[in-house]
C-alpha cells in the first residue's frame, strides 16, 4: 500500500478513485485540514482516506491533540494501516491524543454510528458501515463521548406548560418569531453569534468563523420550511432558535413525508431556566403537526447535554453514536 500525502483541494481532483471515493474538494476547502491522506493499493486505486487537524480550544487557540476525520476505508486492513499513519504523523507533531473520526471540529461531520437500531436513517445524519466503529477500537481507540437521537412518534401530545411559559417570556419582552427566508444571510448572522456564545460550554467546542458556518448551511437553504425554524427576540437581540427539517429521506424512499428533524436549539445562557427550550421544542413540533407531519426526532444529542432533558419529555433513543479517542504518550 501506498499513502499520499494531499495538501491542498487540486491535487484532489487527480487522485483516482477505486473502493473509496476522493474527498470531495469543497470538503477540503471548507474544513481546511493540515493534512489529507490517501492510501492506495499495487494497482493506484484508493482504498481509504482522512484528514488531520490540531484541535483548537473554546478561545480558538491550538492545543495538543489531534484530530482525524473524513474518514473512509473500503475494509479493516486499510482503515487499521490508514489509522497508524495517521497516530505516527500526530505524535511526530507533538501531540499527546488523538481523537476521532471528527472533521475539524464539531460543527462539521464527527463521531460513528455504533447502534442502529431499526428506524432508518434520517436527512442530515451521518452515517457508516458497521464495522467502522472496531477500525478504531482495533487501533487502540476508546470511547471519548456518546450521542443519541430520540423519536417522538407521537406529535399530537403538548406540553401542557407552554402557554403559561409564553405568557411570561412574553412579559420579559421575549417573543417568538419564524426565520425570514428572504434575509437567510442576516438571519443566519444572528444565529452564528448565538450559537459562539449558547455553547461555548459544550464538550470539545471551538468557535467557527461566520463565513464557515455560512457555507456549511448552504446546501439545506433550499429545503428549509420556515415554520419549523424559530426565532426567540428581546427587541431587536436574538436570545434562542430551534432548526427544524423536514426528513427528506422519506421522500427518497418513496415514503409519505411524516417527520421533522430537529436539528439544533439554543438558548442564551442568560435566559436559561425561564422555560424557552421547552417551549421552542413545543412550538417547533406543534409547527410541524399543523404542516402534516406526525413525528419529530431529535438529532444527535450528547449524553450529557441540557437539550436531553427537554427531549425525554416526549422521544425515546432510538440511535447512538460514538467519538473515540487514543493517547500518543
């Protein structure tokens, strides 16, 4: 086998494929790795892939450990040879960990699907063969951190809470609004700024420069419905949103579109424990039910996060994702 080391988004285009698929350029371009590793079989073909990054922290500063994402490998010999390569260039750099599979950083793709379940997969979610997860742990990765995804299949049930909540976020000048498609760029700057702030707390979080976070909304732009995404304002300051989605797998599988993904909510801390979650996740859902749809899940949350409070109130798991990790002293 033989590694090629990729260090900018053209040389990508000339790399053949083979079992495993080029990383696409716009990837390479919007996660900017420090290195992109391609290994090849005798015959040139690409049999696995990945990038590195060195982690940055919550101010945005470099640290010691590694990152490992884009990650594909056609079977385990190429992954565990891929994942060698990539422990050697990280320790060779300093490093003291490596963690993955993350793109970069969280607000891009990261972590594995480790149990399925029996729903099928929704729009938006990562997804990978089963045998991924022991690439890892055959390398001498272990679990880092766990994330779920629940369902509400039942979108007819209300939290009972709501209009009393809404009443009174209302007396402290809070009010609840639906995004303006027509200013997305604007709406979405807003949401960026919260989003820095709303979860500066969260584990492995680094901030995101607005332009990055601008282009990795990009492609689901057109199939937004506005009603499923919230606004929360004090004046003129936003101060929590939910994005909802419809499941567009259901479509593709020739299925009645009868979902809404839940892809994010935020709160600013200093609204916190006034009930606005709560009652964005009920209007969202409720939003949803008016538009014909029955059920909600609600996306890739970790296991210690406060979204999964609001969430048990109404889902049960019905998936779990793993991020792995591996010391390099």
């Amino acid at each position: 086998m033989r590694a090629l080391i990729i260090n900018n988004r053209e040389d990508l285009a000339s790399l053949p494929a083979g079992p495993v698929e080029p990383l696409e350029p716009a990837a390479f371009h919007l996660t900017t790795p420090a290195r992109h590793l391609a290994l090849q079989d005798a015959a040139g073909a690409l049999i696995a892939r990945c990038s590195l990054w060195r982690a940055r922290d919550a101010h945005g500063a470099s640290t010691t450990t590694g990152l490992a994402g884009h990650y594909v490998a056609a079977d385990a010999q190429a992954g565990n040879e891929l994942l060698e390569r990539a422990l050697s260039w990280h320790r060779a750099n300093g490093c003291e960990r490596i963690i993955g599979p993350m793109d970069g950083s969280t607000w891009h793709r990261y972590r594995l699907l480790t149990d399925r379940g029996t729903e099928p997969i929704f729009f938006l979610e990562p997804d990978n063969p089963d045998d991924w997860p022991r690439h890892f742990t055959d390398a001498g990765f272990e679990p880092l951190a766990t994330y779920f995804s629940a369902l509400n299949a039942d979108l007819t049930r209300c939290d009972p809470r709501s209009e009393q909540r809404r009443a009174e976020l209302e007396r402290d000048g809070i009010t609840l609004r639906t995004i303006d498609i027509k200013r997305f760029d604007a709406e979405l700057a807003a949401i960026h700024e919260l989003s820095l702030v709303a979860f500066s707390g969260n584990f492995l979080y680094s901030p995101i420069g607005l332009d990055a976070f601008l282009a990795s909304y990009t492609p689901i732009r057109p199939h937004l419905v506005p009603e499923l995404v919230l606004l929360a304002e004090r004046g003129q300051q936003l101060v929590g949103f939910i994005f909802g989605i419809p499941d567009l797998m259901e479509l593709a599988r020739g299925q009645p579109l009868r979902t809404v993904i839940v892809k994010s909510m935020a709160v600013d801390p200093a609204c916190g424990g006034n009930g606005l979650g709560g009652l964005l996740m009920d209007d969202c859902q409720q939003a949803a039910r008016k538009l014909g749809l029955r059920r909600a899940i609600h996306a890739l949350m970790h296991e210690t996060n406060r979204s999964r409070n609001i969430s048990a109130r109404y889902g049960t798991t019905i998936r779990r994702y793993t991020l792995y990790e591996k010391a390099l002293t």
